[in-house]
C-alpha cells in the first residue's frame, strides 16, 4: 500500500514505554500520533503522515493549506489492512470513534489547539474532520505560537471502539461475545447482555424447569440457550429462536424499545415462575414500590394507589440531570379529577436490587404529529444515594452503582441501540454492540452518553445494581 506524500514531512508516533511492534498493538483501542510539516507555507497539496494501527484498522493524518479559503485542512482518515488474511473487501466495514485534532504549540504559555468529534468511520466515509480548521493567518504568525520555522505540528489521538466487518474476534479480544443483529432487534440485544451479568438472575432462570416445554413456544427455555452460548461461545449467539418464543410476528421486530421489551420479557418470566419454589425472583430483583396521593383542590376526597414498578420513567428535556429528574418525579402535579383539578404526588415506598431508569427521550411534537428525539445533555452518576427519595428514611444508605448504560443513536425511526456495560463493576467497561464486543473508556460510556444537542447517540436506559450485593 502506498502513501502519497508531498512536500518535506515527518511523522511522529507518541507511544508508551510498554510500546511493542506486534499483533497485539494493532488492535489497540487508541493511539496518538502527529505529523511534523516543514515548509509549511509552501504546501499546496494533501500531505499525509504514517498510517499507524488503532482497532486493526490503519489511520493518518491528511492536512492541506487551503489558500482560496485562507485555512488550514485538517482529517482524519481511516481504512482496513487489505494485507490482513481475514479482510473480505465485499462487506461493508465501520468503525466509530472518538478523534482530538490538535495543533502543538511551541511556546509554553500557549497552549495546544484542540478540537474534538465524535463519528463513523466507515467505506462510505473513510474521512473526517475539518474543511477549516484555523485561519492561515494566525497559524503563520510566529507571534501565535503555532508555527516554528515555518514548521507546524498537527497531532490527532484516536479513542475508536472495534470495528464492524474489519477483523475484530471479539471473544479473544474481550472474553465476551455478543449477539447476532436479526432485522431490528438491537434493543431486545442490548437488554438480553445486561441481564446475562447478573449472576442471580441468571442462575435462577438455568433453574427453572423446561424440559416438557414446547421448544418454539418456551421464552424460559430459549432464554437458558442464549445464556448457555453466551458463556461457552466463541462466536456470536443467534436469537431467532427466542424471537420465535415470544411470538412476535417478524415484520414487526421493532415495535418496542428497550424499556417495553424489558417489561415484558420479565413479565413473561414472572408468569412462567408463578406457583413454583421460584416464585418471586423477578418481583425481589427488579421490582420497587410506590404509593400515589391525589388530593382534590377542597380536600373533599384523598385517594392513594400502590404500584409496583419494574423500571423508572424519567424526564430529559429541561432536567439537565438524574437528581433534578427523580426531584421532578416526586414533586406534586396539577391533574384533571372529575371534571375539575387535583394534586398527585408519588413517594417511593422501595427500590429494587436492580434499578432501572428510563430517559425519556421521545416527546410527542403536535406541530410535527409525531414523536421527536430529545437530544439534551442530561448527566448522571456512578455512585447514587437515594435515601432521601423514600417515604421513610432507611438508617442505612440505600446506595447504587452504575452497571449498565443502553445508549440509543439518532433518531426514533433511524436508531441503534448498544449497550455498555461494567460486568465485574470493578470500573472495566465494555461495549455490547450486537455481534461486537470491545473494551472501550469509562468516558466513552459514561460522559459520552450525556447527550449534546449536536450529537445523537445519548443514554436511553441507566441500569444501576445495589451498592450491598456488588460482591
């Protein structure tokens, strides 16, 4: 494979101590490298630095001086190793990632230019980054700190999870495999890796007892199959079978979310445990409790519902936040009550072992006769403490950590779910990407997944596990 290289250049590959040439490397999940130009002002065509391995893929640095606009261009380009045995040119490859486009400053109390993006790489859009990156004017001027001799140093670091269709075994890269995408059912994939981790829940469906069970009828006994290959599979698990026992018709594969197909898929579990020594699992891992009050307006008539609930519904837009959020959920609301107003507040009585929370992030626009995605940055936390959202106080804290982010990428009609998950919540975090599984930052699947107007993949779902039974 040749490189195209005009003018005098030279490339830089920042590296750590550990730094060996081999295989292992080339699946590395980020690198950091520059492109030292010499000449600067002089270049008039795209210049390119070394291509170095991130994921098993091949990136570098493509840079131009633009004179018509007066700026610098600044990508990133990404392509597979074609001299791989593995790689099959006919399938379509992508690769998202995380990619800081940097400009090195020569002075010390300068610091570096910095811009970050998150993206697909894919063979449609091998390429990204910025048509415009700095004025050449200021780049130019020695006074500015970005130039040295008429020598500029552009750097890009790279933080990419593994790749779809690119030579990434996901079990010898993670331990972990995931499971087959059948038409649109990420959702249903993303929720089915969440409770293989959870080691009660797993056993106590191994356990139940399925052996005069229709095999195309049987939710428990094809769910005791996925987990079964999950965990002594070395390939990517199929689920057709489970689809088939829930008898959902397959054109109509998407018509739930993550959140509904939780709810029903353990309300199907519920069902099949009822009468049995088992009776109660589902209810003691994930179902809390709690009690409404509507109080009419002239305290003519109080009512009070208890509700069990199996997850959390929160709003997004305009909450900036998990603790704003569940603030809003308890708070008293106005209601319509016979014809007339009432107050309604709901106080949470108990929390489940395993704590769900759906964000809202859908919302019905009437202009639009339709419902639109609410993209907002929305925070949350590692560590939760929900003492204070009981009816009555517990003397111990009633303290959660976060286990599992289900992220949902673009819009209601055009999405994808994943789902990244700390299986060991020992602080390693992974991303369950159908079939893909890799190793990806904390970052990456926390702070990624707050939401920005300007990006579309956001968290949709929040998992979090008893901080008392983490061991």
């Amino acid at each position: 494979m040749s490189l195209i290289k005009l003018e005098k250049s030279e490339t830089v590959v920042k590296q750590d101590e550990n730094w060996d040439q081999n295989v292992g490397n080339k699946l590395q999940s980020e690198a950091t490298f520059q492109l030292k130009i010499v000449n600067f002002s002089k270049v008039t065509k795209d210049i390119f630095s070394d291509e170095h391995y991130v994921r098993g893929l091949l990136w570098k640095i493509k840079a131009k001086t633009d004179y018509d606009s007066k700026t610098l261009r600044f990508h990133l380009c990404c392509e597979p190793d074609i001299d791989s045995n593995t790689f099959r040119d006919d399938l379509n490859w992508n690769c998202s990632a995380t990619v800081d486009l940097r400009m090195i400053s020569f002075k010390e109390n300068v610091k570096n230019m910095s811009k970050t993006y998150h993206c697909t790489f894919s063979n449609i859009s091998a390429s990204w980054g910025y048509s415009s990156y700095h004025i050449l004017t200021d780049i130019l001027d020695p006074d500015q700190g970005y130039v040295k001799d008429d020598t500029v140093i552009l750097e890009a670091h790279i933080q990419a999870h593994a790749p779809y269709n690119a030579n990434w075994d996901s079990k010898k890269m993670t331990g972990y495999v995931g499971l087959k995408k059948n038409e649109k059912t990420c959702y249903m994939n993303s929720v089915l890796q969440t409770l293989f981790f959870i080691n009660e829940f797993k056993q106590k469906v191994h356990e139940i007892p399925t052996k005069i069970d229709d095999v195309n009828n049987s939710v428990a006994l094809a769910l005791q199959r996925i987990f079964h290959d999950l965990e002594f599979s070395s390939k990517p698990v199929g689920t057709k079978k489970f689809i088939k026992s829930l008898g959902w018709d397959q054109d109509l594969y998407a018509q739930d979310g993550a959140h509904a197909f939780l709810h029903v898929l353990l309300e199907k579990l519920q069902t099949k445990m009822k009468g049995s020594s088992y009776e109660g699992t589902i209810d003691k891992l994930f179902a809390g409790k709690t009690i409404s009050y509507i109080t009419h307006k002239n305290l003519t008539y109080v009512g009070t519902k208890m509700e069990t609930f199996f997850s959390i519904q929160l709003k997004v837009k305009g909450m900036a936040n998990l603790t704003n959020s569940l603030n809003d959920y308890i708070s008293t609301k106005i209601i319509n009550f016979d014809s007339d107003k009432a107050e309604k507040r709901v106080i949470f009585t108990s929390f489940p072992t395993i704590l769900h929370f759906h964000l809202l992030r859908f919302e019905y626009d009437p202009i639009a006769e339709e419902s639109v995605k609410c993209n907002d940055v929305f925070k949350f936390y590692e560590n939760l403490d929900l003492n204070k959202f009981l009816k009555k106080a517990k003397n111990t804290p009633v303290k959660y950590v976060l286990y599992a982010v289900l992220s949902h990428s673009d819009s209601e009609h055009d999405g994808h779910y994943a789902a990244f998950i700390n299986p060991k919540l020992d602080g390693n975090w992974f991303k369950f990407h159908d079939d893909v599984v890799s190793d990806v930052a904390k970052s990456s699947a926390i702070d990624y997944n707050y939401g920005d107007n300007r990006e579309f993949t956001n968290a949709y779902m929040l998992v979090y596990v008893r901080e008392s039974i983490v061991n």
